[in-house]
C-alpha cells in the first residue's frame, strides 16, 4: 500500500491541532533516545497521550478516518497515541517500523502544523512526500521504509499511532 491521504477526507482542524499539541503542557515529556539507545540519527521528543474521556476524541476521529480503509478498526479503542515533537536538529533517519516491532501492520498519523522549514517526512518504494498541510491525516503498512528529514527552524508536531492486526480489525493477515 502507498502513503494514503486525501484531503478532502476526514483532517483535524487548525484548532484541533493546536488542542493537540497543547497537551503537551501536561504530559511528561520523553526523549527517542529512551527507546533508540545509541542513534545519533534518531533525535526527536515524544508524548503519550493516553485514551480518555478528554482525548477520545482524537481516537475516534482516527477511526473515522481508518473505517474506510478498514471497516472493523477499533482504533477508538486503543490505549494510547504518540505526540512527537521535532525542534531545529532533530531528525529520524530513515527507518521501517515492523523491523523492531513485527506485530505492527499499519501506522496512522497526523500531521500538526506546518510551520517548520526542513523535516520533510519521506516514504520510500515508491517514493513520496508527506504534505506539509497542518490536518492532514494519513496511514502505511508499518514495513514502508520512511524517514523524517533534520529540521533547520521552528518545530515539527505530529501525531502517530502504531496498530496491531487487531486494531484494524483484521482477522487474516493474507488480506493486507
């Protein structure tokens, strides 16, 4: 599966994505390098924003967008979502995401703002750009390679969710 966004599909709007990243400010702020120990490439801030009543929200507006796709998502079940933050230096190199986690089939993120030079988010076979268009909601198999390009001024917010076979919905995996 490509890099799948559409615009006139289901987007947060730009206070929406200002809620979002305002939760920040009461969530514990996380470095990448808890998780990639020893990856000079891998520099960015990340935020677990736990499903709640204030956040279901943001789980159900992705299950809307994913119920095309994947009818049986329960995406408005899952337990947490990850806000990333990429400041001027920070970057991702570039990556695919079942290497380290095997049981994931399918990423959806959002992207938060767009008011950033540099950070460019990439995908790869074939080879594609992310939009700078602060909204826009997008998914990929978890094996697409993909990379987030070093940020040169302002910083970069997104919003991502790594999903299981049973959070799509899907019992058989022969149907991806």
């Amino acid at each position: 599966m490509n890099l799948v966004t559409h615009e006139y599909m289901i987007k947060f709007s730009e206070k929406e994505c200002k809620d979002i990243i305002d939760l920040s400010n009461s969530l514990e702020e996380n470095h990448s390098s808890i998780i990639f120990k020893n990856q000079k490439e891998v520099n960015y801030y990340f935020y677990t924003i736990v499903r709640n009543d204030s956040s279901q929200w943001i789980f159900d507006r992705f299950k809307s967008y994913l119920d095309e796709f994947y009818p049986n998502n329960k995406v408005n079940e899952y337990p947490q979502l990850y806000l990333h933050r990429y400041p001027a230096g920070c970057r991702f190199e570039k990556h695919n995401d079942s290497t380290s986690y095997p049981d994931q089939l399918v990423n959806i993120g959002a992207c938060l703002n767009d008011s950033y030079l540099g950070g460019e988010f990439i995908f790869y076979s074939p080879d594609e750009v992310l939009p700078k268009v602060a909204g826009t909601i997008y998914h990929m198999d978890s094996y697409r390679e993909h990379e987030v390009l070093e940020i040169l001024e302002g910083e970069r917010w997104s919003l991502i969710g790594f999903l299981k076979q049973k959070d799509i919905g899907i019992v058989n995996t022969n149907l991806l």
